[in-house]
C-alpha cells in the first residue's frame, strides 16, 4: 500500500470553510470510508499532493526555461550536434 503525502504539522490545525463540487466531495468522502480514515485527513492529503505536483511542475517550468535561455545563441547546426550528446553515464552491467 503506497504510503500518503505528508502533511505538514498535523497538530497545527486551522479550520476553514471550503466550498467543493458535490462530485468531489462524494469521492473523497469515499475514500475515507474505504481509508477509514476523516473526511479532513483525505482533503488535506489531497491538497498537499497537488500542491507538491505544482512545485514540482513550477521547478521544471524554471529549469527547461533556464536551458532554452542558455542555448538561445545556438545555430542550427550547434543545435543539432547537441542533440545528439548524451549527458548521463550508460547503466553498469
């Protein structure tokens, strides 16, 4: 069983109010019952999960634009030999 995101603090609690689509709420509220798990558990779960694949998203955003910045002054040419270059180290056998 995979293991869930980790949730910051989870003795630092606020309560908020969210408004959420029915079709949503029924899921999550499925998976605490499957879970056996509360319905806040399965929510904040949720969002730490999209917030990490958010980061996640935002740092390779950041890192393919830093490449495409680099190589800007590349001709044609330049860039079709880089194409080719491999930059990791074949697997040992």
């Amino acid at each position: 069983m995979p293991q869930s995101p980790r949730v910051s603090n989870p003795l630092k609690r606020r309560r908020t109010t969210l408004t959420l689509p029915v079709d949503l709420l029924k899921q999550a509220q499925r998976i605490a019952r499957r879970r056996e798990l509360n319905l806040t558990t399965v929510i904040a779960e949720a969002v730490s999960e999209g917030l990490r694949v958010y980061a996640a998203t935002k740092r390779s955003e950041e890192v393919f634009n830093g490449y495409r910045k680099a190589l800007t002054g590349f001709s044609k040419d330049e860039m079709a030999i880089l194409d080719g270059v491999i930059l990791e180290l074949p697997a040992r056998r």
